[in-house]
C-alpha cells in the first residue's frame, strides 16, 4: 500500500484548481441507467470512486470509459442492454454503488443490489431509499444480502424524508422522473450535489423543480434522453484546499470553485482568523499567524458540511483556545482523533462531541488513515506538524482526492507518495 510523506513547516503559496466533484459526479454517472445511448461527462474528477463507478455500470452493460487526450477528464457512457445487477464485490467496495438503485427499477422494473453495509463513519442505512421507493410502488424483499426490488410501473407519489439523506433524495429523484404522475419529496436533502443532479436530469428531458431546496417536485415523463455535462467543482476539495492555506499561514488562490457552495466553511475560516477574498473565479485565503479557537456543529447543507469537520478540526489543534466540534450527521466521525493525537494534538471525544485544546504545533509521526476525510485531515496536520510524518494506507484519500499530494507540492509543500 501507498504511503504519503510530508514533511511540516512550509508555507502554502500560489494556485491550485479544483476537480469536478466526487459527490455529483457518482449520481450523475448512475443516472446514465435512466436512458439509451451516448452520453459524455466532462470534468469528472480521476478518482477511486469514480473508477468503481464506472466498472459497475461496465458490468451492467453500460459501457463507461475515460476520454483521451483533451477529452481526458471526460467519461463516454454507452447504455445498451442492460443487466438490472449490481454485485457485492464491487458495492462493498464504495457505498455509493447503492445510487444505482432508483434508475434500474424506474427504467427496467427490477434490480437486485447488494446491500451496501457499513463503513468507517457509521452504520449507513438504506431504509429511507428502499421506503421511498416502496412509495412509488415497487416491491422491495431483502435476502442473501441482497435489495431485490421490483415494479412494473412505478407511480408518482408524496414522501417525506424521516431523516435528510443526500444519497436518498437522489435515488428517489432519480426514480420518480421515470414515474406516472406527480412526486414530491419533502424534507429533502439540499446540498448542491443534489440540485446539480436535477439540473442534469432536467436536461435529460426530466421536470423536475425545488432541486436544491427541501421540497422536490417531479413530474414523471415517458423517457429521458443521452446528454453532454460538465460536472461541478468539488466544494469539499475546495474547502480541503482553504484549511490548507489557512493552517500553514500562507497564501492561496483556490480556482474553478463556487463560492456559494462554501458559505459555512469561509464563514467558520474567517471567524479562525483567515482572510478570503473573491478573486478571479474563485477565493483567495491568507492563513493568520495566529488561528483563533471557533466551535462549529455538522449539518445537512447548507450547514457546515460533516465532510469538512476533520479538516477544521486540524486547524483546531494549533488555534489560541478551546473549540468544540459537534459532528450531527455520522455516529463514528472522530476516527481522526486518535491519528492526531499521536501527533500530540489534546482531543477529548464524548459521544458526538469532541473538545479541542489548541496547541502551539503538532509534532510528524507515523499515522494511519481510516476513511477519505480522516485521511486529508492527516495530511493537512502533517503540512503543519515539526518534523515529517507518514500517513498509510493512502487509497483510503484516492477514493476522494485527485493527485493531492501533487497539487499540494505545486503550492510549496513538502510532501510526496511512497509507492508500495
Ligand atoms: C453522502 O452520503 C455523501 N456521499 C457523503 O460523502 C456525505 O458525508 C453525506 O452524504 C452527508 O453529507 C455521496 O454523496 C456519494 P446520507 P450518504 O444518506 O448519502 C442516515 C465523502 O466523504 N441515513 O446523507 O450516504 C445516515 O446514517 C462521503 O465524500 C439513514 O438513517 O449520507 C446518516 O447518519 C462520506 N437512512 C445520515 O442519514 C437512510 O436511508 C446522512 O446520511 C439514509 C441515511
């Protein structure tokens, strides 16, 4: 396995340009299944995930290969003849795999799906997909592991979320462009992944209105055509990028990002001392000498995202003070914690809360990574830790980050991959 080696104390100056995002570009790549053809993804991002993806619908009978030359950060999907299957060899592999679900009963009336388990983070239940869709009229039985669901015709209906899910509202968005009538779900996920996939569907040929808000409204259409997209920027890697600078007191201009999308991280980085500025189509972030200690809580968008928690609690970890960092969305998101202790970090956990007392530096050590956000959280302290530090297990960052460790380096760091 692949490890990552930095050494700390540099500071981070120049540009870097973002990738298109991991978490629209999975829904996206499914919803391919909803049509015949040829589609054409632009801007999606070479990632772990990404590469799953693709090997899922390759196995289903959706052809999905990456571009070449300037169509390089393209991926062409053919949709032929489809074998409505997804095994559990490729689903245990990347939980998103379960994103396939809504398209395959919409279009081909049946799907049998390993289900998904769980990860690192928590347990990831699927209830709320599985009782949407027993909503809109398909059969659901569950045996061997396995989500077989059925339905001849699946038929527009209301549901309301019991708990905001991004994976569930796009599963059940996805599905109900395909269905007879009228769906409206409420209390939808908003993030803007979601809003993304509607807009991607409404070019299919969809009509879909609220994406992006917690009502979505679907009138259900006959069918859905191929299209070209380009997908949008990474809010997460861009925000990964903003800690980043804010943390080794430099001076970045993060490119090709929607500030919009970032409102409570630059919030919670202003608040820590950091100044970001607009500049030329994306955010110009000068660390502070010294990064004042905030309290920030997770929530569903547009709340400070669960998937920037262990970036800003590194930045907590050398800040003048006390924090407390809340993580509302997942049950088991501190795996971090033990990793930056090792690094001399003063972190206690109690149940969803954890206290950070902020400390002058970090001390490099070997570490090892747990799950994607825990991994870039790793890196981010070793870019400030005295002395070098060795994060393992680095496919755990593949699966969401594109090169990090070279787009790092291109801002000054001293940071490299050791191949296994
Ligand atoms: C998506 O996961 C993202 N992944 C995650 O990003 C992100 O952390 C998460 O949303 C929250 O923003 C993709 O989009 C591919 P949820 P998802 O369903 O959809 C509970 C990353 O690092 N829940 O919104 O799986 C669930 O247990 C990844 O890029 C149910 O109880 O998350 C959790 O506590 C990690 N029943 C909460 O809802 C359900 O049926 C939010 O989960 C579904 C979810």
């Amino acid at each position: 396995m692949d490890k990552i080696v930095v050494v700390g104390g540099k500071q981070l100056v120049g540009e870097v340009v973002v990738s298109g995002a991991k978490n629209a570009a999975l829904p996206i790549l499914a919803s391919s299944l909803l049509s015949q053809g040829h589609h054409l993804f632009r801007n999606v991002p070479r990632l772990a995930d990404v590469g799953t993806m693709c090997k899922l619908l390759g196995t289903m009978g959706a052809r999905a290969e990456r571009g070449t030359g300037r169509l390089g950060d393209a991926v062409a999907i053919d949709v032929g003849h489809v074998t409505p299957e997804a095994p559990y060899e490729l689903v245990k592999t990347m939980r998103a795999s379960v994103l396939v679900l809504g398209p395959l009963v919409a279009r081909h009336g049946r799907a049998r799906v390993s289900l998904p388990g769980g990860c690192a983070i928590g347990a990831r239940p699927i209830d709320q997909h599985l009782k949407g869709l027993e909503k809109l009229g398909a059969t659901i039985v569950l045996e061997h592991g396995y989500v077989e669901a059925r339905a001849r015709q699946l038929k527009g209906a209301s549901f309301t979320f019991d708990v905001v899910t991004v994976t569930g509202t796009e599963n059940l968005m996805m599905a109900a462009c395909l269905a007879k009538g009228r769906t409206v779900l409420e209390n939808a996920a908003r993030e803007p992944e979601v809003e993304e996939l509607a807009r991607v569907l409404n070019k299919m040929g969809a009509r879909i209105s609220g994406g992006g808000t917690d009502v979505i409204t679907i009138e259900g259409v006959d069918e859905l055509k191929p299209i070209e997209h380009a997908i949008l920027p990474d809010r997460i890697e861009a925000g990964t990028f903003l800690v980043a600078a804010a943390l080794t007191a430099g001076d970045v201009l993060v490119k090709r990002l929607v500030p919009e999308h970032l409102e409570a991280v630059i919030g919670k980085l202003r608040e820590a001392g950091a100044t970001i500025t607009a500049e030329e189509g994306g955010l110009r972030c000068k660390g502070p000498n010294v990064l004042r200690a905030v309290d920030v809580k997770t929530l569903p968008h547009p709340g400070f995202p669960t998937d920037m928690q262990a970036q800003l609690m590194v930045l907590m970890c050398v800040a003048k003070g006390s924090s407390v960092i809340t993580e509302t969305v997942f049950e088991n998101r501190f795996m971090h914690v033990l990793e930056l202790s090792r690094m001399g970090a003063d972190i206690r956990v109690d149940g969803h809360t954890a206290v950070i007392k902020g400390k002058r530096s970090l001390s490099g050590a070997p570490v090892m990574a747990t799950d994607l956000r825990a991994s870039a959280s790793l890196v981010l302290a070793g870019l400030r830790a005295r002395g070098k530090t060795e994060i393992h297990r680095v496919y755990h960052l593949d699966r969401g980050y594109e090169r990090l460790e070279k787009k790092l380096r291109g801002l000054g760091a001293d940071i490299h991959r050791v191949k296994a």
